[in-house]
C-alpha cells in the first residue's frame, strides 16, 4: 500500500497519480484490483449513491460507515476519506475530533477537507498537529455550492485566480500533504502545480496536474451527470438495465429458472 510520502515521491519523478473514488465495498475491490494509487471515498457519495442535490447533507456516520466497507474491499490501498460539511467548520477542536472519528473508525490514510479560507488552514494544521494526514481541496468545492451559486469553473476572474493560487500555497503551508484542484482554468491547474512542493490531484483542473481524480460513478457510465471534463470508460448503467430486462423477460416467459438453477430438479433422481 502507498503512503502520504510514497504519493509524494511520485510528484518527484513525474510518475502521475491515479486517484478515483469508491463508496462501498464492491467499488472498492474493483479500485483495487485495477491498480489505482488512491481511492477517495468522496463525500459525492451524497450525490451519487444516495440521491442528494448536493453534498451537504452527507454525515460523519455515512462517511464512516461507506468508508469502512471501502476499506474491507481494498485493504492494501491508500484511502482518503471527505470530511463532511460542517464537520471542521466550528473550530480546530471539532475537526481534530472528527478527522480522528474517521481515521480511527475506518482505518483510512488521510482525510481530506475543502477551502483555504483563514479558519480551514487552522482546521488542516489542527489536524495535522495530530499526526493524521490531511489532503486540501480548492477551487470549485462542492460544498461552497451556495456560496458560488451553483457548480462554476472557479478562478476565470483575475482576483479569484491570484486568491486560489495563494490558498493553494497557504494549504500546503498548513501541512497538507496533497491537494485537489476542482473546476479551475487549465493555466492555473498548471502554475499551482509547478509552484508546489506537494502533488496536486486534478478534476477539471487540466492536463498539468501532478494526478487526475474522477467519480467512479461518472467514468463508469453509472451517474446521469455528464461533464466537459469527464471521460466515459464503460456504459454500466445500461449494462446493468439491459441485464435486469432480460432476467425479466426469461422470469414471465418461464426461461428462468432452468434445471441447472433449482436443487433437487423434479424429474431427476434424488441423491440419497
Ligand atoms: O467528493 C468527491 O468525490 C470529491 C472529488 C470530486 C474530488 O471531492
């Protein structure tokens, strides 16, 4: 299993970061089984997994319950686990208690916490301080979805860019040992990531990042959303529709089951 500095190393060689998330236990194994350096389990989860609008409603309970079958299903993988809205939003103390909850109750790598506001660099040196690993995320946060008024590249305006390039360097002031780049102009995914020590994780963020990160759910073809920045890798959701159609179809024409799939079959003798 790679580390916090193993993931680190990789940014020194240029060798890129693979990163996706995962919610259960099945996810997980196939995450696994395909190699992947990382596995978020992304507070996305609200979105697609458990139908939400947005991702606010996502507690420490559901992350620590989807983040523990994750690490059943990939036990040799790194993990990161989203902190959930207003789970570090209070004061350092609430989020040291509850990134110490879900590293210690999932047996995660890292948490990881969006923004780079003055009281988020506290909360990531605060956690830090207690020996967890903390990765950052900015840009376009899904949890400032409010604030920004919907899901908008961030950083096209002069001021915004210059203040996501500094907080980019102030969260890795902080302690953080990773940050994802969301929904940001391919120049700015490009200077953070030359400016940082630390690997930067893109979605959205271009094609110079030190890694890229995807939903599962989007590259699978299992989520309804369609994103520029996303690419299909499979078209499961209609796999999965065209399999059920079919057990259907062989349920009311009487094809299923067969002989092969009942126990004892009627007309066959009875091993005693
Ligand atoms: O929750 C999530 O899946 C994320 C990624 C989009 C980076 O934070």
């Amino acid at each position: 299993m790679k580390n916090s500095s193993d993931l680190q190393e990789m940014k020194k060689k240029g060798e890129k970061i693979v990163m996706i998330t995962a919610y259960d236990f099945s996810s997980a194994k196939c995450a696994e089984a395909a190699g992947v350096d990382t596995i978020l389990v992304g507070d996305s989860l609200g979105m697609v997994v458990l139908g939400y609008d947005n991702t606010l409603k996502v507690t420490i309970e559901d992350m620590i319950r989807h983040s523990s079958a994750v690490r059943r299903g990939a036990p040799n993988t790194h993990i990161i686990v989203d902190m959930p809205y207003m789970s570090y939003h209070v004061s350092p103390i609430q989020a040291k208690e509850n990134a110490a909850r879900l590293f210690l109750e999932t047996n995660a790598n890292a948490v990881k916490l969006e923004g780079g506001s003055p009281s988020r660099l506290e909360a990531i040196a605060a956690i830090v301080d207690c020996e967890i690993p903390v990765v950052a995320h900015i840009g376009l946060t899904p949890q400032s979805v409010h604030r920004f008024g919907g899901y908008k590249v961030q950083g096209k305006e002069v001021k915004d860019y210059e203040r996501i390039k500094e907080e980019a360097l102030l969260t890795e002031k902080a302690g953080a040992f990773m940050i994802v780049l969301e929904g940001i102009p391919e120049k700015l995914g490009r200077e953070i990531s030359e400016s940082l020590s630390i690997p930067t994780i893109g979605i959205g963020a271009g094609r110079y990042t030190d890694g890229q990160v995807m939903v599962y759910h989007d590259i699978l073809g299992i989520s309804d959303y369609t994103f520029k920045f996303v690419k299909k890798y499979q078209e499961i959701s209609r796999m999965i529709t065209e399999g059920i159609e079919t057990y259907s179809e062989e349920v009311r024409t009487g094809l299923f089951p067969t002989k092969k799939n009942v126990y004892f079959p009627e007309n066959d003798d009875l091993k005693k």
